[in-house]
C-alpha cells in the first residue's frame, strides 16, 4: 500500500506544478504522507494549506485527527471548534470534538457535544449524516452508562 501513496504523491505533484492553486491536489497529498505514516510533514503541509485556505475544512479535520492521536487535545479542540464555526453543517467537526473530549475523560462535555449532533443532524437525509448518527447513539449510550457507573462510585465513597 505504501507504493500506492508514493505513486499517488508523484501525481498530486504534477497537478500542483500545473496548477499551483489546486488545493485539493495539495490536500490529497498532506494526507498521503498522514495515511503511509508520516505525520509530521503531513502536519507541515496541511498547516500550510490552512494558512492559505482557511475556510478547507477537510484540512482542519485531518489535522484536527492527527493532534487527537497525538494527544495534542488543545490544538485538536482549537481546530475542530473552529471548524465548527465555519461550517456548522459538518457533522464531522462535532463528532471529532466529542471525540476529543472523550479520550480526555471530560464524558460530561463529551455527552453535550455528542447530544448537539443528534439534535443538530437527526433530520438529515444524508445516508452519511445517518451512519454518522448511529455512531453517534451508541457512543452516547456508552458515556451515559460510564457517568451513571462514576455517580454510583461516588456514592459509595460518600
């Protein structure tokens, strides 16, 4: 698979050569370096394609992704509440948020943001929007479960 993302950069260069603005040839190749491993010069390229195109939001989330693996949770938060200002459609952003949140044991903020996507997107018809929505429940179901077993737990030591 690594040859396959080598091949594919050798054609995301060309295009970029041919069109210098090409931003998503520019984005395509930051996340080929992301998925055969190399994150750090993915992280350089997908900043600088942010840089020059704020408004990427697919940018914003891979990086946003990357900072989350990384357990950079700050630099995740910024990105993803940032993509949520710019683009309140993306379910993506709130779910990576929540995904955040979670991964930092903050499950109260975790249940908000993760009940602001089921209100938010419960109507779409999007097949996608409803995958994610199914995600979406049972991570919910598994937060609300894990708050009600630490409220318990606090009782006892009480």
């Amino acid at each position: 698979k690594l040859k396959d993302y080598s091949k594919a950069r050798r054609y995301y260069k060309k295009a970029i050569k041919l069109k210098p603005g090409f931003t998503v040839a520019k984005y395509n190749y930051a996340y080929s370096y992301y998925k055969s491993g190399n994150k750090k010069l993915s992280v350089k390229l997908l900043n600088k394609i942010i840089d020059k195109n704020p408004g990427f939001v697919e940018a914003k989330l891979t990086l946003g992704r990357i900072y989350l693996m990384e357990r950079k949770h700050k630099k995740a938060i910024l990105l993803f509440k940032k993509s949520i200002k710019e683009n309140p459609n993306s379910i993506k952003s709130y779910y990576f948020l929540a995904s955040v949140y979670q991964r930092m044991g903050k499950l109260n903020k975790t249940r908000e943001y993760l009940k602001k996507v089921i209100k938010k997107f419960s109507h779409s018809k999007k097949q996608i929007v409803q995958n994610y929505l199914k995600i979406v429940k049972l991570k919910l179901d598994v937060i609300e479960y894990k708050l009600k077993l630490n409220a318990k737990k606090t009782k006892k030591k009480s």
